[in-house]
C-alpha cells in the first residue's frame, strides 16, 4: 500500500512540474495545487498506514484499544490541507485580478513591477507607486 | 513561566481584533500603536528573563512535549521577538502617517499586527510543524498587505511572489513529512535526538536538503530570491519597511535553528554547500542593487546581499562567525527597516522613487538627509555605525579559518554597498530635481510627526549600538554559545512539567 | 444563476445545513466533528444561497460582514485559549464546567473547548465566505 502510495505521490510530482513549468499563470496554479496535495500525500504515507483502524478512543476507555492508525500525520495532512486550499483560493482571485488589471496570464509579459531598464519611466505611473497622503 | 512566552505571542492578535473592530474610526490605528507598545514590553519581560535565567519553555495546553506543542525561548529567539517589537512598533508609529482611510478600512493595522503575531511565533515554537504553520499566517498576512491599494505593480509584484513562496512552502511541507517518516517525530529538541540516534544518516543530510532550500527561498538567498525585488517596492512603505526588516529574517532564523540543532550530522557538506550560497548571494544581491533605478529595488536588492553576510557566518559555523552573523542579524532588522521609512519619505517630498525624476533632498531637508546617512552608513559598515562590527567579526572569522577569498568578497562587497548607497544618495539628495520643482516638506504635513519619529528612533538606536558595541556583542556572544552547544535549549524543552 | 428548480431546493437546503453545522459543531469534542467542519458546512449553506440569488443577497442575509465575522471568531478563539489564566494553568488548557451534574449524571458540559469550536466555526465560515464572495464578484 505504501508502495503505491509512493507510486502516486511520484506521478503527482511529475504532472505538477510538467504545468508548473508552463508560462501561463493559470496552469502553474494547478500544477501548484498537485504539487501540495502531492506533498499532503507524502506526510500521509510518512506516518505509515494502518487500515481500518480509525485511532477513536471506544466509550469507557481512556487509550485507544489495540493498533490504530497514526492521528498525528492525519492531523497534519488535515492541517495543511485547509492552508493550502486558502492559499490556493486566494491565488485564483489574484489571477483573476492580474487577467483584469494587466490584460494577461502569460508570465513573461508580467513586467509592470520590474520594467525594462533602458525604458524611461513615465512620471505618471512613478509618482502612481507613492500612496496617497493619509 | 509561560506567560513570559505567551503575551509576546497573544498580543499581536488580540490587537488584531481589536483594531479590525475599530478599523472605520481613527481608533484602529491607535490600538495598533497600542498594542504593539505593550508587546515591545512584554518581549523586554521575555528578554531580560531569558538572559538571567536561560532557556525558558512552555507547553500549549498543559500536553508534554514531544507531544504537545512547545513554546521556547533561548537567547536567540528571546532578541528575535525583541527586534519584531521594536520595529513593529516604529512601523505602526509610521503607518499612522502613512495609511489612508480607505487602507484602514479594509483592515490594514489587523492584517499588519497578525503578521507581526505569525513572526513572533515562529520565533517562539520549538515544533517543526507549528513552525510550517506560523510561516503560513505570515505569508497569508504578508499577501494581504502586498496587494492592499491593488494597483496593477502591486498585482504584478504580488503574482510572483505569491508563486514562489507557495514553492518555498510545499518544499517545506514535503521536507517536514520525510523527517518524520525517517525521525518519527517533529518536536526540535526530540529531532536533534532522533537525527543523531538514526541509523540512515545519509538520508537525513539530503532531508536537510529540503529544508535549505524552503528557508532558502523565504531568506532569499541565491539563486531562490527573485521574487524579493520583483514586489517588495510595490507595497506601501510601512509593508515593505516590516518586510524587508522582518520576513527574510525568519528564513535565515529557521537556518540558524534548523542547522545547528537538527541537522548537525555532516557539517563539512552542508557548510561548503551553505559557504556558496552565501558568497554568491552577497555578490548577486549587490551587483543587482548597482544596476537599479528605483530605490526600493536597490534596498531590496541590498537585502539579498545582507542575506549572504548572514548565510556566511552560519557556513563558517565557529562561534566567532555565529557570533558576528547575530550582530549583523541585529543591525540589518533596525537598518532595513530604517531605510525602507526613509524612502518612504523621499518619495513623499520628492514626488517618487525613481532616481531619474527625484532629486534636491539635501536643499530642502537636511535634517532628513542625515537621517538618511546614519542606516546607509551603517549598511555599508562605516565605523563607528552598527554594520562595522559584525563585518569587521566576520571578516575575522573567515581569516581565522584561513578563507581569504571569502574575507576578501565581504570587503569588496562592503565596498560595492557603499558605491550603491552613495550613488542613492548623490542622485536622490545632492542633484537639483530634474523638472526644476522645489520638493517641499510641505507634503508631509500634519503626518510629520507620525513619519519621522520612528526614523529618528531607529537612528538613534543605530547609533548608540555603533558607539556601544559592548552589550550587543555580549548578547550575540550567548546566542552563539547557546547555538552552537544546544545542551541548555534541550533541557528546557525535556523538563517542562505540566 | 437563474434556475427554479436550485432556488426552490435552496430555500430547503439552506436551513437544513446551517442546523446540521451546528450539530456538527456541538458533537465535535468526542465524535468526528466540530468547529472546522461545521463552519465548512455553514458556510456552503450561503454559498448555495449566492449561486441561487445573488452575492448581494448572500452578503445581506449574512447581515455581517465575513471578514469581520472571521476576526471575531479569531478573537472568541484566543478568550477560549486566555481562559485558563484565570486557573493558573498553561495556556489554551481546556477548562470544564459541567451544569448539573451529579452521581451517575454527568451533566451538561460547558468548556473553553466549546468556546473554542465556536471560535474556529466562525473563522471558517468568514474566511471562506470572505473568499467565496470575492472570487463571485470578481467573475
């Protein structure tokens, strides 16, 4: 079971390299996502794997009886999990935005924070990066 | 006991709410101010009891360790925290200047104390796991004062910084699920057992692997820290002030952790490895700030190039070396932060940050320009200035270990770092303003106070810990001492009671 | 979304799920559950509501706004875990009241857990309802 676990984590890794290395912003997202649910797959196997054995404590004992599974990585998979769906739903809505306010995905057009040095800059968007007086 | 280690923690956030409830009256900013005042307090309480009384610890909810989790703080966190306030502190005086209502509004002083919570503890925890979880509320933080404004530079830079660190993070979280399938646990006082306890030592030096390049990536050393000059002159001033003050520093403090408590099990591999990274950081950093135009992104790339100072003293790994690196740890948080204020200013009174179309600070504020002049001398190491000692205990370290090629990159870095900063400040404050327009003090307006206090207060602290090295190098002294012979931090931990 | 068949299953749903959360969350401290899982459940209660009606209509029937229904939850979870100073014991140690108990009873308990699920329901359910409409609105 391990062993296919480690096949799947593997696969997953691939995948999300092959559309993170994507200049499309969109698809390095969900190479993203694979990669972290790759990594969640990791701890879960980390810990070892017992089945059918949920680590709840029956009614009247104070220790779980008999083997159960590892909670910890449990714990810590569910953890990460719930970072990394906030983390992955905040980058979609800065996606979005980024496709409204620069009118792209493509990475390699991205370059209003860091433009082109020989280009002059323009005063307007110069004096724009100053906030406004409080 | 664990109060001492708690308040630090609490503060932050109970001010969070609190502002965020008083976000639409001018009360939040207060409360920000507030809170941050008594959090500087109690990190003082939390110093002066960790350097009289050594390592103090805690368990969250009365569970022992290693099962539980562990609050601790030996010296080095105990300054760390103490740094967070100081400048969280000068930062929430700033902001208050700085942030227009429309940003108090969507809650700017509550995202910016939950970022000061998520550093403080991930200074605080003496768990691997709650460490990747403290990186998390920070970073979560983090984006949200990136994009607050969301002007298209803003949305540009936050892209790729949002990017790369979530690489920074599944590296992490991939690096910590390994060790505990090798270690079995992830309380750091229980790993540094583990680790030397384990029969598959290879293995765990190519984990360690891992996790250099997850803290890597968040110190932005080289070749991992592209996204730092990418957004870090996108933000408002105060944001990026408390960044470049504060979120490189929690990378290279979880390097300083990670490497001389856990992973100490073939220090010759990992230093070498640890010894390029921080000559090519250093020499990246500052030839990248000679090529800008911006003075953000000259600061920012400044911050790289500090890194690598930092990076070498942990590759040299003597207690000299350490020694020196914690000076500089020290000085570079108030000098960043000071700086980043600064800019904040100029581009107040000149109308931008473009050294192209700025100029004529000198004429139109002196005063300020030597504000300006005390954390860029600083930076670049001018006696008698807080940067002149670490460098000078550095570049000792290096000849003490007969790394002559690397003592002679510090000095040439030092150098290029002045050239860098001179060219600022000849181009910002000694040329008249290219479009002939008298930049006026006028613009700072009723925020003077608000603006410049906290400069003048960093300043201040720079100079007085140029002038009296003594106390500061005492304290990087026991830091090292404690880093590098972990037995006091160990004990603390295994003796909790409940 | 305009569809009869969604609105009318929605006005069955959406009161259905918010109580469901709340059992969710009531069971939680020995059972599978609690305050992560019954805000989850909470929360898509008004996410169904904003694809039926509207994100307006979703934001007005919360009658709150997430964000600050998140910080409140942030600011109930930190009481839960500062209750125990008042014991003298470590922080966020669950303190127990257990109303009317007795021999064989064991009463009704009243924790600083309780506290805590509450807080964690609410931040859940702000968080995600914060991102949920933003993500709605940004379409």
């Amino acid at each position: 079971m391990e062993l296919l676990l480690s096949a799947s984590v593997g696969i997953l890794v691939a995948a999300a390299i092959y559309l993170m290395l994507s200049r499309s912003l969109l698809r390095f997202l969900f190479g993203l996502t694979l990669i972290s649910n790759a990594a969640n797959l990791l701890i879960f196997a980390s810990g070892r794997l017992t089945a059918g054995a949920p680590p709840l404590i029956p009614e009247g004992a104070y220790a779980p009886v008999g083997d159960v599974a590892n909670a910890l990585p449990q714990a810590l998979v569910l953890t990460a999990i719930v970072i990394g769906f906030g983390l992955f739903a905040f980058s979609l809505v800065l996606a979005i935005r980024a496709y409204s306010e620069l009118g792209t995905l493509e990475t390699s057009n991205m370059r209003l924070a860091e433009p082109r040095p020989d280009l002059r800059p323009d005063p307007s968007t110069a004096t724009s990066n100053e906030t406004s007086a409080g | 006991m664990s109060w001492l280690l708690t308040f630090p923690l609490i503060l932050p956030f109970a001010t969070a709410v609190l502002a965020y409830l008083a976000r639409k009256s001018s009360a939040g900013r207060w409360i920000s101010v507030a809170g941050s005042l008594l959090a500087l307090v109690a990190a003082l309480a939390l110093f002066v009891t960790v350097s009289d009384e050594g390592v103090v610890s805690a368990q969250m909810g009365g569970w022992d360790a290693p099962y539980g989790i562990t609050l601790v703080a030996d010296m080095l966190s105990a300054v760390m925290v103490l740094l967070t306030t100081i400048t969280g502190l000068s930062v929430a005086i700033y902001a208050m200047g700085e942030i227009n209502p429309a940003q108090e509004k969507l809650g700017y002083h509550s995202i910016f104390q939950i970022l000061l919570g998520g550093i403080t503890g991930a200074f605080l925890t003496g768990d691997l796991f709650n460490l990747y979880v403290w990186f998390e509320v920070m970073l979560i933080a983090s984006f949200g004062l990136l994009i607050m404004g969301g002007k298209p530079t803003q949305i540009d830079g936050a892209v790729k910084y949002v990017t790369l660190n979530l690489i920074a993070t599944v590296m992490f979280l991939s690096g910590i699920g390994l060790l505990y399938g090798v270690t079995g646990t992830l309380n750091m006082a229980d790993l540094h057992d583990a680790v030397l306890a384990s029969d598959r030592p290879g293995l765990i030096v190519i984990l360690s692997m891992f996790f250099l390049i997850a803290f890597g990536m968040k110190a932005a050393v080289f070749p991992l820290f592209s996204w730092l000059p990418a957004s870090y002159h996108t933000p408002t001033f105060a944001a990026s002030a408390i960044f470049s003050a504060l979120l490189t520093k929690v990378g290279v403090y979880s390097l300083l952790r990670t490497f001389t408590l856990i992973f100490t099990l073939d220090p010759g591999f990992t230093n070498a490895v640890l010894l390029w990274v921080a000559v090519l950081t250093m020499v990246v950093g500052v030839i990248g700030a000679l090529a800008q135009t911006e003075i953000r992104r000259i600061l920012s790339f400044q911050i790289v190039s500090s890194i690598g100072f930092l990076i070498l003293g942990l590759a040299i790994h003597s207690p000299l070396a350490i020694t020196g690196a914690v000076f500089y740890l020290i000085h570079n948080v108030i000098v960043k932060a000071n700086l980043f204020l600064v800019s904040g200013v100029i581009a107040r009174v000149t109308g931008g940050t473009d050294l192209r179309l700025i100029g004529g600070m000198y004429r139109t504020a002196p005063l300020l320009s030597v504000l300006f002049l005390i954390p860029a001398f600083a930076l670049s190491g001018f006696p008698p200035l807080s940067g002149f000692w670490p460098k000078v205990l550095l570049v000792k370290a290096s000849l003490d270990q007969g790394m002559w090629v690397v003592a002679a990159v510090a000095l040439i870095v030092s150098l290029l770092t002045i050239l860098s900063l001179m060219t600022l400040w000849s181009e910002a404050f000694w040329k008249p303003h290219p479009e002939a327009r008298e930049p006026s003090l006028a613009t700072l307006g009723s925020d003077r106070l608000a603006l410049v206090l906290p400069i003048a207060a960093l300043g201040l602290l720079t100079l007085l810990i140029g002038v009296f090295p003594q106390p500061i190098l005492e304290i990087s002294e026991q830091v090292a001492a404690q880093l590098l012979s972990p037995d006091l931090y160990l004990t603390a931990v295994r003796g909790v009671l409940p | 979304m305009n569809s009869v068949i969604l609105n009318a299953a929605t006005r069955i749903l959406v009161p259905l799920l918010l109580v469901f959360s709340l059992f969710m969350t009531l069971r939680g401290h020995n059972d599978p559950g609690g305050g992560f899982i019954g805000g989850l459940i909470g929360s898509t209660a008004f996410i169904f509501y904003a694809i039926a009606f509207s994100t307006a209509e979703a934001r007005s029937a919360l009658r709150i706004e997430p964000e600050q229904l998140a910080i409140i939850g942030l600011g109930l979870a930190l009481l839960a875990g500062l209750v125990s100073i008042v014991f003298n014991e470590a922080l966020f140690t669950g303190q127990w009241l257990f109303l009317g108990a007795s021999e064989g009873e064991k009463g009704l308990p009243i924790s600083s857990v309780l506290l805590f699920d509450i807080g964690v329901y609410l931040v859940v359910m702000g968080g995600i309802l914060a991102l949920v409409f933003a993500l709605e609105e940004e379409v």
